[in-house]
C-alpha cells in the first residue's frame, strides 16, 4: 500500500489527495480516508481545488485520513 509521505499526511491529520489506478487497494476507495481521483482530463487539479474551497470537506477528509492511519497503519 501506499508509504512514505502519504502515511506522514494521514498521520498528521492532513487532507490528501491521490491518483487511483488498476493497482489500488480496495482499502483506499472503502475507507474514504483520502480522495481518490483520475490522474486524466483534469480531475486531479478540479478535485484539488474544489477540496481548496471546501473547508468542511477538508476537514471531515483530514478527520477520515487520521482514523484511517490509526486503525491500519499505526505502529502503536
């Protein structure tokens, strides 16, 4: 699964958005702990921004990507 400064963002309580492809676990579209996107036409930069204008949104993503991190990835 996906590591490094991704695990750092989820573990921070960051928002984070990423490209999903053939090889994405189920575990990134189930949890919803970050959003996912398609890296063609555009849909990453129009997901990041409106995710930039959405305060609310940003912050239940942060809130989701945290959780994600403590129940799955974290060493404690």
């Amino acid at each position: 699964t996906r590591r490094s400064s991704v695990m750092a963002a989820l573990a921070l309580g960051l928002p984070v958005i990423t490209t999903a492809g053939a090889f994405t676990e189920p575990l990134w579209r189930e949890s919803e702990g970050v959003l996912l996107t398609e890296l063609h036409g555009g849909k990453l930069a129009a997901a990041t921004l409106a995710l930039l204008r959405g305060d609310d949104e940003r912050a239940r993503l942060a809130a989701r990507g945290a959780s994600l991190y403590r129940s799955c990835f974290a060493l404690e």
